[in-house]
C-alpha cells in the first residue's frame, strides 16, 4: 500500500514538474494564450499543489506579455478602416477582455512561500468593445451592400457569407435578416429539370413522376434547388434534360433444362451372413450388421423464366442564360425479370437441395412492358441520382 502511494505521489510529481516545462516552452516560443490556458486550469485544479507558485510566476509573465503584444497590435491598427482591421482590432478587444475574464475568478494569486502578490492589471475595456463592435458591424453591413449591388450569384453567395458574421456578431442589425433572405435567393442556382421521350414507346405518367421527383434524391442544397415545373418570378440559370432516346424490350422466354438424379440411400440394416447363410459374429461374440442401400433415381426440370428491358438515353446539362450544352452523360441501365421454378418425375429422395427449393417455386405470369419499365425505374434513378451527385453544376 505504501509502495502505491509513493509511486502515485511520484506520478503526480512528475505531472506537475511536466506541465511547467510545458509551459515554459509556450513563453519561449510566443504562445502567451496557451501558457495561460494551461497555468488557469492547474492553479484551478489545485492552489496548493506545490508547482502552483510556478505557474503563478508563469500566469503573470505569459499575461504581461500577452496583453502587451495585443496592446502594440492595437496601435498598429489604429486609423485603418479596411474591412480586415476592423475585424482584427474588434477580436483583439475580445481577446484582451476574456482573458481578464479567465483570470479575474483566482485572484490574488499569493506566493505562499514569499508572500509574493502577483500583479494583474485589469483595464475596463466596455467602451474600446462598444465602439470596435459598431466600428465592425457597419464594416461588415457596408461590404456586404456592395458585394449585392455587383448582382452577380457569386458576389450574392459572398454578402451571404459576410452577412452570416454580422449575424453572429449582431443578431438585430438593422435589416439584416432581410438581406440575408436576398442574397440567399439571388446566390441560389434554381434548375429546372425536364424529360424529353424519344424512344417511341411509351412512358408511365406515374414512371415519369418519379423521376422528377427530386425530393426523393437528396440533392438540394443550399446554393442548388431543383423545379420539375417552371415557377413565375424565377430565373433559372441551368437546366438538366434526362432524355430517352431507347426503350427495348427482349421477348417472354421460357427454357428448360432436365437432370437426371441418383442417389444411394440407405433404406436399413441386415446381419452379415456367412455362404450358408447363418449370422456372423464379431471378436466380441455380437452378431455383425450391415447397412442396406437403396439406389434412387428422379428426372427433375428446371424451368427459367426471363424477360429485360433496355434502357438508354442521356442527361444534358444546359446553360438557360447563353442557350447553351455544357455537358452530357450516357444514362443506361437494364432489368431482367427471371423466375426458376422445378417439376420432378421419379423418387423426391434422389433431389437435390436446391432440386427441392425450387419445387417450392411455380410459373408466374411475365410482366407487361408498362410494369417492366416502372421496374426499371428505380435503377434510372439510381443512375441519375449518380450522375447528378458526381457531376456539380459549379
């Protein structure tokens, strides 16, 4: 028991005198913030650890240094109006305020050992965040306005974006929920979708519906919405033309194949007998039995049933605004209908298992060439979700 304890207080021990090592290689290297991430939650953890005084000396260097670096920063960026320095100055405000934040709950920080008060100086930064905050946000509002007045989808997506921050930095900026809406309707690619047949055969209306139901493929997102229907006061930027161009249908076949089956089965047992026919004995005096086999047979066919469909087109990307093909891709897919079932002459005994399953089995009628091409269906999908999913429009 001894022996744990003294291997745990050395484990301890050996964390500790870690951790300020650890943080003596932030200081050297700049990394000011994480000495005083490290050196908060150890003195957190445990004021009275014995390395605390350490990393009461580390918090108070790494903080002077840090709040010093941002204070020279700040001068740096004072009187620049760009967009990127108001950013900066506004998150260097938040960054010396937070720290004071993490700090403020431990103080003082006393060297027990010396009676060492360590010094923090605290500045009341509500008015530099106040004014750098305002300062941002009009920055960003600005920016944003004249990224949408570009009119162009991609400088929309960007005032989205900038638009999003300003969100975030202040939920109830004057109309900010408004442009917000705009520049994500005017950033949207709408795509109208449409199904040319010029296979002459005809297609399902139900078929059809399908595949332009778009809902099922998972594809909108959030700069990307599909219309199966032209919609009033919507300018589509592209269109997707699924054409089929063949719809080819193979006859009903029916094929039998016939085995022959034969098999030993063993039907019992007899005593061995000797020439004159009495009963044989074993070593043991036991009388000897043999087993009796029986030699089965059985003609067994099997009977496939088989119809396919072929179908074949492709998908045409299109420019509506230029009138324009962009791209192509083959679309192709085939169904096979099969059903196997079986018939027997002869013993059951001789069949096989698989002899057996399909007995299980019996003619059904053959699809019609509507049914066949619904069947299809799930694979053009598939094909298509494929192609659209593998291929942006962007």
């Amino acid at each position: 028991m001894k022996k744990a304890l003294l291997l745990l207080a050395l484990a301890v021990a050996f964390v500790s005198c870690n951790s300020v090592k650890r943080n003596q290689k932030y200081l050297l290297k700049g990394n000011y913030d994480q000495a005083i991430e490290l050196a908060v939650k150890k003195i957190s953890n445990d004021r009275y650890d014995e390395q605390i005084k350490e990393h009461i000396i580390l918090l108070e260097e790494a903080y002077a240094k840090a709040v010093s670096q941002d204070n020279r920063r700040i001068s740096a960026l004072q009187g620049n109006a760009t967009p990127e320095a108001l950013r900066e100055l506004y998150y260097v405000y938040k960054r010396l305020d937070n720290r004071q934040e993490a700090i403020r709950p431990l103080l003082p920080l006393k060297n027990v050992e010396t009676g060492y008060n360590a010094h923090f100086p605290m500045v009341n930064y509500n008015q530099q965040l106040t004014q750098a905050k305002a300062n941002f946000a009009n920055s960003l509002y600005t920016e944003a306005k004249n990224f949408m007045a570009r009119n162009t989808i991609m400088d929309f997506r960007e005032a989205h974006s900038i638009l999003s921050e300003l969100k975030q930095l202040q939920s109830n900026y004057k109309d900010i929920d408004r442009l917000l809406d705009d520049a994500h309707f005017y950033g949207t690619d709408f795509v109208l979708v449409t199904l040319n047949n010029r296979s002459n055969m005809i297609i399902p209306r139900r078929l059809e519906r399908e595949l332009l139901d778009f809902n099922t493929y998972n594809l909108d997102d959030f700069w990307t919405v599909y219309h199966n229907e032209r919609q009033r006061d919507i300018q589509y930027n592209y269109g997707i033309v699924l054409n089929f161009r063949e719809i080819a249908f193979s006859p009903e076949r029916i094929s039998d194949k016939e085995f022959r089956r034969k098999k030993e089965i063993k039907t019992g047992w007899k005593y061995k007998l000797d020439r004159y026919g009495n009963k044989i004995k074993d070593e043991d005096g036991k009388f000897i039995k043999i087993d009796v086999f029986e030699t089965v047979t059985a003609r067994v066919t099997h009977t496939l049933q088989s119809k396919s469909i072929l179908v074949g087109g492709d998908v045409i990307y299109r420019d509506l605004q230029s009138g324009r093909n962009i791209d192509s891709h083959p679309l192709s897919t085939e169904f096979i209908f099969e059903n196997v079932f079986g018939k027997f002459r002869g013993d059951e005994r001789a069949l096989t298992r698989e002899d057996k399953r399909l007995l299980n089995n019996d003619f059904v009628p053959f699809p019609n060439n509507a049914q066949m091409l619904l069947d299809a269906g799930e694979d053009i999908k598939g094909r298509l979700k494929e192609i659209l999913s593998d291929n942006e429009l962007r």
